[in-house]
C-alpha cells in the first residue's frame, strides 16, 4: 500500500502570518545560527583547554584534564538543563539569559571538551623541534603556540574538527528541550498540528543532511587551502 503523500503541507498557513515552509525555513536558520555559535564558543575554549594541558605545569594540566574529562563524560542533555534548571537557580543573575543562550553555552562547552582532546594530540604531535625553535627564536611561550605550534597543529586537526562541525548541527536538536525554534522543534509542533508526520519529519531529515554536507564540504575546502605545501594529499 502506497504512502498517501501531501506535500502541499508546507503551503498551508500555521494560523499565523506564515506557511509552514516560512516556519521550517526559519527553524533551518534558528539551527545553523545555534551550530555556528555554539562552534565558535567549542573552538574557543577547547583551544585554551588543550593548550593548558600541553604546558609544563602539572596543576594547569590537571586543570584541563579535569575540564575534559567533567564535560565529555557527562550527557548533553542533562548538562543542557543543569544550565537551563539549575545553574540560575544558583546564580539569580542568570536568569535573564535566553534560551538561546542557555543551548549556546552547553552545547559549546560540551564540544570544548571534545576539541580540547583534539588540539591536545594535535600539539603533541608536532616535533619537539618546533617548539625549541620558537623559543630558540626569542618567542616567548606564549609567541611560540600562536605563532608556531597551533597554526601547525590545526592544520593537522581540520578533518577531526570537520566531525565535530558536523555533530555540533545534529547535537543541535537538543535546543528543542528548552523552546528554541529550532528544526526538532518544529518537526515535533508541525506533526501535531497537520498530522502529515512523514512529510514533517523527512523535510527535516532532509534539512539536516543537506546541512552536514554544506558543512563537510567547507571543511575540506578549507583543509585544500591550509594543506602544510608538500604534505601528502588527504583522501577527500
């Protein structure tokens, strides 16, 4: 028996100002702008961590060790509603934040911990050598992982970063617990409201996936043009 299909749902009006392509299009971007800043927030301060325990100081690198371990082993979702139920519950002042932010600031930390993991094998993997000429050079510590060490070990980690990118849209779902108009959102508010699930949720299916591509394939661009010259050529 065939499926009855409708896709002429996405034409009709939600009872608002907008159709329901308006409204998944919308939620399209709500999920790509929770991605990109929830990414820019993982890179952030997973570059710090995995800098902090790559250093010659046993507490700094106890101290990202800790980060690491505390925020990779625990489930995003309940570190999701730790930030959204019980973090301003503790600190009042937090309470103004938005849900938005709230997803923003969980799911980017949760990442960090990941990232900070990569960056960490990415240092160390370079040769001592790199390090000892920076500081050979009259770079401070500091100078020799900016302008030596990392530029070098990133180039390294663009395909391990290009599956986080690519997590980081799908852990995006998790926004939909705390309201964020995201796709989750709005495939499980649209199905209730048409009751066209298949249509609903396939669009959304096809949304995410289109996203992940568009995602891999920048990061591969971008790892063409950052390739160290004469290394040898990945597989993509």
């Amino acid at each position: 028996m065939g499926a009855n299909w409708d896709w002429q749902v996405f034409l009709r009006d939600t009872g608002g100002d907008e159709t329901y392509l308006q409204w998944l299009l919308s939620a399209w971007g709500w999920t790509c702008f929770v991605a990109i800043c929830s990414f820019v927030v993982a890179m952030t301060i997973g570059t710090i961590i995995g800098v902090l325990r790559t250093l010659p100081n046993k507490f700094l690198v106890f101290c990202g060790d800790a980060w690491t371990e505390l925020f990779r082993n625990i489930p995003l979702l309940v570190q999701l509603f730790l930030w959204y139920h019980v973090i301003p519950a503790l600190f009042p002042s937090l309470r103004a934040l938005s849900s938005f932010t709230l997803v923003v600031i969980a799911l980017g930390i949760y990442t960090s911990a990941r990232i900070s993991e990569q960056v960490r094998a990415g240092i160390q993997s370079l040769p001592s050598g790199q390090k000892a000429a920076g500081l050979a050079m009259g770079f401070s510590l500091r100078q020799t992982y900016q302008y030596v060490l990392l530029p070098m070990a990133f180039r390294i980690l663009i395909p391990p970063l290009t599956s986080e990118a690519m997590s980081i849209v799908k852990n995006s779902s998790v926004a939909f617990a705390v309201s964020v108009a995201e796709l989750t959102m709005f495939a499980l508010q649209a199905q209730e409201e048409t009751s066209r699930g298949v249509e609903i949720y396939l669009a959304v299916t096809g949304l995410y996936f289109v996203t992940a591509i568009i995602v891999n394939r920048l990061m591969i661009f971008l790892e063409h043009r950052l390739r160290i010259p004469g290394a040898l050529a990945g597989g993509h």
